[in-house]
C-alpha cells in the first residue's frame, strides 16, 4: 500500500512538471508569435552584434536574437541586454511574482476593497457582476434591471472583463447622450465579471495630448530584498484616431516619461511605428511634463512593499483633473515588456547582470 501510494505521487509530481513546462511553452510561444509579421532588416545585427548578445546571455539562457533584432532597428539604437520577451515572460516575471497568488488575487471588483488603503485614489464604482450577481457599489445585491438603471442614469461608464482584461481586453465604452453601446449586449458580451465605473476626467495637460481616451503612465517598479523600491521605466500610453483606449495592442501608442517628468522626443506603436509628434493633436511630446510626477513615484514606492509576493509590478495610473494619481489596474504577473525597451533601452539598464544572476543562479548553458 506504502509503495502505491509512494508511486502515485511521484506520478502525480511528474505531471505537474510536465504542466508547468507546457505553460511555459505555451507563453514562450505567445511571446514570439508577436513578431510573426515582423521581417527583421539582415544588416540590424552584424556578426560581431550577434557574438554581443550570444556572449551576454550566454551564463542564463540562449536569447532569441529576433527580439534585439526588433528593438535594434525600431529604436536605431543596439544595446546586447535588451531582455528578449519570451525570457521575461517565461524566467523573470515568474520568479520575481507568484502567479498562482495572482491569478486568485487580480480581480478589479475587489480592488475598491483590497487598495483602498494604499492611499491611491480609484476611479468611481457603480456597480459591479460577480459571479453573474450583480451588485451595487456596497457589494449590496441588486437586479439586473437595477444594475441597468445606475449605469444609465450615470450618461456615461466604462465596462471592464474584471479578470484577465490585459492590453485593453475586455474594456467597453458606454455613453447615453452619444448613443455608444447598449448595456445589456455589453454585458452579455463581458460575461459573468464585470466592473462598471464612471469615466475619469483627466488632468488637463494629459487631455491636450488625446481628447478622446485617458492616457496613462505605466510603471515598472521592483521590491528589493532590502524593502526598497526601485522605479525601472515608466511611459505614457496615449490613444490615437479617436479610440476610448490607450493600449499600445489597441492601436494606441507610447512614449518614454523621463526622472522629471518630461516625456521624450518620440513615440511607438506597439509594431515599432514611429512618430515624432501625436498624429491627432500635433504636439510634440518632448514639449510635455507629466505633473505631479515625483509624487506618483513616490506613492508607488510606498505601496508596492504592501504587494510583497508581487516584487515586479506593472501600475497603471491615470491623472485626475486635479492632477492627483488615481489608480487603475496593478498588473501582478504577466507585465509587458515591449512599449518599455522601445521607449527607454534595456529595461532593466546597469541592473541587468544583478537581475539576471539572481534568477537564473548564474546558471551556464554548455
């Protein structure tokens, strides 16, 4: 019975290493495929660049020379650590967070209960569907027909998929005096969870840039051993061509936010496309400065030890009229990488052979 039993969980542990390979396989895979329609110029990377690279990554894992090649001709700017995609996703975000918390942690209709304290201010709640119940902005049950009724009598609300809505998924806009969607078929669109909040009116410098949609900064920032905080890259996602989302993979496009604020002279779309001014409005984006933008820096270094499973996260936070930070969305697992290396360089800068020691053990591929 003791030798079953001892065969049985082994069988069982050798299933579970086979799934965790597969899912990584999986997400290796999903990273790659990104570039699928993208040809990469045979002159981007010379033989010595290629010897770079290899011989950088060489103590931790052989690099997919694709990406450089993408970062290297879309920025016109080589450098052998631009941290190739598939090793983020697969290797440093999963060490770094722990997904399985995330998974069960990271639903925005909770997250009115579990940030409140962290001293950010969040978007208005109207009213939530969980599980298929809705309920009111208390967590009060309420009926459809009730649900239908605030989210009316609001004029205008965003519906967001309330888990696993990554790069703009599962976002719908709803406005009454312009007619924009019918709120039963977004819902039923949605599914079963569901946060529905009032639009935000964003600070007035941000609004200048992209009328249409909230542009938002997206933070990168790491939980040290110590209980330090370090801020990696931050960008601004703005929309373009009238679109109510930002998302760099809804056709919005990015640019880099430098230590002061000011935003850099150019700007991506999520395929590397550059432009030197918004092609909306015109304004050159080195002519802004994100205001309030030490605070938001700080408030972040504040909050993210209150996230300590989660040691690279991803925020998103838009600017309130008043210029106060309000918090979207924190991305514990599954940060994107590519609007960060276009924008701003190697993600990780003088860094990158502390982070990647750490982990992968210094581990040598022969």
């Amino acid at each position: 019975m003791v030798l079953v039993s001892s065969m049985i969980h082994s069988f069982l542990s050798c299933l579970s290493v086979v799934n965790i390979k597969y899912k990584k396989w999986r997400l290796k895979v999903w990273a790659r495929n990104k570039l699928k329609d993208y040809v990469p110029d045979p002159g981007v990377l010379t033989a010595s660049r290629r010897k770079e690279i290899i011989d950088f990554f060489k103590p931790y894992a052989r690099p997919y020379i694709k990406f450089n090649q993408f970062y290297t001709e879309k920025t016109g700017r080589f450098y052998a650590d631009y941290i190739p995609d598939d090793m983020y996703i697969t290797a440093i975000d999963q060490y770094y967070n722990d997904w399985d918390k995330a998974v069960k942690l990271d639903d925005k209709c909770y997250y009115d209960r579990l940030f409140s304290y962290m001293g950010f201010k969040q978007p208005e709640t109207l009213c939530y569907r969980i599980n298929g119940l809705w309920l009111d902005r208390d967590y009060l049950p309420i009926t459809s027909d009730n649900a239908y009724k605030i989210i009316n009598d609001a004029g205008a609300a965003f519906f967001k998929k309330s888990v696993e809505s990554e790069g703009g998924y599962g976002v719908y806009y709803f406005n009454k005096a312009g007619n924009i969607g019918n709120i039963s078929s977004i819902a039923a669109k949605i599914g079963d969870n569901i946060i529905v909040q009032r639009p935000i009116k964003q600070s007035p410098v941000l609004a200048k840039i992209n009328t249409s949609s909230v542009n938002t900064i997206r933070m990168l920032s790491m939980l040290n051993r110590d209980g330090s905080v370090k801020i990696y890259s931050s960008i601004l996602r703005m929309g373009v061509n009238g679109s109510c989302v930002d998302n760099a993979s809804s056709g919005g496009i990015t640019c880099g936010i430098m230590s002061d604020g000011r935003l850099k002279d150019r700007a991506f779309t999520a395929k590397g496309v550059r432009f030197d001014r918004h092609p909306d409005s015109k304004i050159c984006f080195d002519t802004v400065v994100i205001p309030n933008f030490g605070s938001i820096c700080e408030m972040v270094r504040k909050a993210h030890p209150q996230l300590a499973n989660f040691r690279l996260l991803s925020w998103d936070i838009a600017l309130g009229q008043d210029n106060e930070p309000i918090l979207l969305e924190i991305n514990m697992r599954f940060g994107q990488l590519d609007f960060h290396q276009l924008n701003n360089g190697p993600v990780f800068g003088e860094d990158t052979i502390k982070i990647l020691d750490e982990v992968f053990g210094k581990k040598t591929i022969k």
